[in-house]
C-alpha cells in the first residue's frame, strides 16, 4: 500500500511538472509605446495599412479578439515603434506649406515624423495627404522665412532676434545653415493659451484634388504691406492636338488678385489631357528690399470620366496637324494676359437664347475620321441656325474677331484674371478687336463655318490659357 501511494505521488508530480513546461506563458499585457485614437471611419485594416503593417499584429498586442471591435476614441498601440513613446495624431498636410516646413513647424525630431509617415522622398508627397505627427504640449509659433537676398543676420534683425537664437531652436549647428527659400520657427509670443491663434487657413484649394479639365480655385492669405504674390503650377500635359501619345511637362503662371474678404485668390485651368499624379506648385512672395521667399509643394491630379463621343467626319483639312498646332498656338498666344479688373459676377451668362439646350458637353474624347479616340471636345454645343444670335456671356474686351480655318467664325472676350470666352463656327462676328462688350450684348450669329457637321455655336471657357469644362462657370461656381 505504501508503495502505491508513493507511486500516485510520483505520477501526479511528472504530470504537473510536464503541465508546467508545455503550458503556454501569460503574455504580459504592453502599456508603453506608440498610441493612436481611433478616428471615425477608421478600421483596423485603414490603421494597419498606414503604418506599414498588419491587421494580426495590431489585434495581437492590442487584444482585440473581433476583427470589427474598434471604436472612436479607442487608444491602440501601433507595432514597429517600441522606441517610441507617446501618443500620435492625423492631420493633413496643409495647402500653402512645403511638408518639411510643416514637420518643422511641429518642433519635433524631423527624422521621427519622417518614420511615422514613412518617407523616404519628399518630393513624393502631397498638399492634403494625411500625416501623423506627435500629440505635444509645444506652444504655438510663428514661421520666419529665410528670403532670397538677405543674409541670415538681416533676417534675425527684422524679426528681433539673433541668429544663435533661431539656430538653437530650430535644431541647427550655426547660423550658415539657414538656407534661402526655407522656413524657420519661433514661439508665438503673441499666442495666448487656450486660444487658437491663425484660424484662417493659409490656402485653399478646389476642388481637391485637382480634375482634369476643371477650373481650380486656390485663395492664399494677403502677403505683408507692399509685398507681391507670384506662382506657377507645372502639370504633364497633352496638347499636341492628336499628333502624338506623348505627355510634356508644362509650367503655367498663376496671378493672384485680391478678394473681397481681404484674401488673394488665382484661378488655373486643369487640361482635359492633364496626366494623373502629382502638379508642382511654386509660391513667391516678393518684398519691397528685394528679397523673395519661394516655397514649392505638390498637388494630386485626378482622373475625371466626361465619356466617349460618336466617331465623326470631317474634312482631311481639318485634323492636318500643319493647319490645327498654328490656328492653336496663334490662339494661345492671345491669352497670356491676365487684367486686374474682374468683369463677371457669380459666373457666366449663357451665349445663346437656346439656355441649357446643348447637343454636345465638353470632355468627351472624340475620333476624326476612324482615328484613334486621341482628341476631345472642348466646349459646350449650343443649337442655332444662322439667324439665331450669340451673346457674350459677360462683360470684357475683345481680343480676336476673325475667320480661322478650323473655328470658322472666331471671337474671344477676355473679361480678366486670366479668364476668356470663345465663340466658334459664326456666321456672322459683329465685333471687332478691342471693342468692349456688355454682358448679353449680340455679338455675332451662329453659324456652319469652320470644321462642323451642322450649324451650331461652339462655346468654350479658358482659364489660365486651359479650355476647361463651361458648366460650372455658367452655374455661376466662379
């Protein structure tokens, strides 16, 4: 009996030392690293996906037993950035700020908010894009450019500091580092806690992103007393008029004008054969002493389906590329400028008494003659015979008033900031150039001239020398 009761206590210790080894450890619950609140709309696949990692790992360190269970305002633990210790936000990046200004505006380690983003190449980035920065209790402050022209101590006088002092808080070894054409940061002195400081945002763009074919609006914040804004906006395009499948890179000029509510505002054409990805912008402010202040960011170009058009015939003549690319560059050349003086209100007026009664919309890719479909339509159709008249759609100045191979019957109207009418396919032209019209004034008669397959009026919109889409401008959006 007593060797039996020795050898139960023999097994049931090999049973529970064998429990013990092969048992699987209590996972100690992680409290410190990276947090991230959950916003609305996020998921856990949206999370795993911007920071580079995997729904599993997220669930796994963050106990989440439901792929679905994950609420706003829940703090989660991101995997990969054990080192790090705090807790992140989402914000975009800002129009009217390079993504190296912002990051350094945030008055946190560069090479950190770079990892958090996962960038490797800035010039890959874009106004809009999200980011996450680090929830900090920094106080707010205030961007001092480093402009063209100046020295680093002229720039540190004018802003009553000394150049140790902007080195030293922004991270740099010397003052030689302070390069022209960059933004350095000081505490907002003037910034009072609790309150938001600067609520008005330093640019606006719309749409965003930016559409093919579309007028973009972008309204910029009133640069210092006696200082000019200047800008361009480079966008790979297709203007070769279907002699070839090949993008250019092409810079347009944008003109700031000021608004009514104190701001500045530039209006900018997107082409129809814009290709989708990234559009450079340049910014430069200008100052009295000569100095300038230059910033460049990107901006997303987006695909936007207008459909496809009926094949048509027509003349050889009229596709011969030694008749369309002169008629064309002739035309573009007429719209370089862009008057001070605005001449319309809340958009356009419509060119024809037949309103809204279109027999063709603008995009719409088009074949001549069984080509491929490499060309497309630039304006609205209005119906019309010969006697149905033409009125300008606002108040401007004539800038050509003559018959051309391909438009027939011309007119174009500048009514200023860059923006322009055209009226095509006229049968009569009652103006002449330099006359200046009034809104709804007959200008001319619909007519069947030029490359056409009926009489009608060819009605196009221009805007920073692009032929873009008229429908929003005769809504009155502009």
């Amino acid at each position: 009996m007593p060797k039996l009761f020795h050898r139960m206590i023999q097994v049931c210790l090999v049973v529970m030392l064998v429990s013990a080894l092969f048992s699987p450890a209590a996972v100690k619950a992680q409290t410190t690293g990276l947090k991230y609140t959950v916003l609305e709309g996020d998921t856990i696949d949206s999370i795993a996906t911007a920071f580079h990692t995997t729904a599993y790992h997220i669930r796994r360190i963050n106990y989440i037993p439901d792929l679905d269970y994950i609420y706003p305002g829940q703090s989660l633990l991101i995997p990969g950035f054990d080192d790090v210790e705090g807790e992140i936000v989402r914000v975009n990046q800002p129009f009217g700020k390079s993504l190296l200004a912002f990051l350094s505006s945030q008055h946190q380690p560069l090479s950190l908010l770079l990892r958090l983003n996962f960038v490797t190449n800035v010039d890959q980035t874009w106004a809009g894009a999200p980011l996450y920065i680090m929830y900090t209790g920094t106080p707010t402050v205030q961007e001092i450019p480093v402009t063209e022209g100046l020295t680093s101590l002229e720039t540190a006088v004018k802003r009553g500091v000394s150049t140790w002092t902007l080195a030293e808080y922004n991270t740099l070894r010397g003052p030689w580092l302070m390069l022209p054409n960059t933004s350095l940061w000081m505490p907002d002195t003037s910034a009072v806690e609790g309150v938001q400081s600067g609520t008005t945002p330093e640019m606006t763009v719309s749409p965003f992103p930016l559409l093919q074919g579309k007028t973009t609006e972008l309204i910029t914040n009133t640069p210092p007393a006696d200082a000019t804004l200047s800008g361009s906006l480079r966008m790979s395009v297709n203007d070769s008029l279907g002699t070839d499948l090949y993008y250019k890179s092409v810079e347009f000029p944008m003109h700031f004008f000021p608004t009514d509510d104190g701001r500045m505002i530039a209006l900018q054409g997107v082409h129809r054969f814009t290709k989708p990805g990234l559009a450079a912008m340049r910014i430069t402010t200008s100052y009295p002493d000569g100095s300038t202040f230059s910033y460049q960011e990107n901006l997303l170009v987006k695909t936007y389906d207008y459909g496809t058009g009926a094949p048509i015939t027509v003349d050889v003549s009229y596709i011969d590329p030694t008749v369309t690319v002169p008629e064309w560059e002739m035309i573009k050349s007429l719209l370089n400028e862009a008057p001070t003086t605005k001449e319309w209100t809340f958009g356009l007026s419509d060119p024809s008494p037949s309103e809204g009664d279109w027999i063709s919309r603008y995009g719409l890719l088009r074949s001549y003659n069984e080509s491929e479909y490499i060309y497309f339509h630039s304006g609205v159709d209005f119906q019309g015979n010969n006697s149905t008249p033409i009125f300008a759609a606002a108040a401007g100045t004539v800038v050509l008033a003559q018959t051309l191979d391909v438009r027939g019957g011309a007119t174009i109207i500048s009514h200023g900031h860059g923006v322009y009418t055209g009226y095509w396919h006229q049968s009569q032209i009652d103006v002449k150039v330099g006359d200046h019209v009034d809104a709804g004034q007959t200008i001319g008669m619909v007519g069947g001239t030029g490359r056409v397959t009926g009489a009608h009026l060819h009605f196009e919109v221009i805007v920073g020398g692009v032929q873009v889409d008229p429908t929003e401008w005769l809504q009155g959006m502009y």
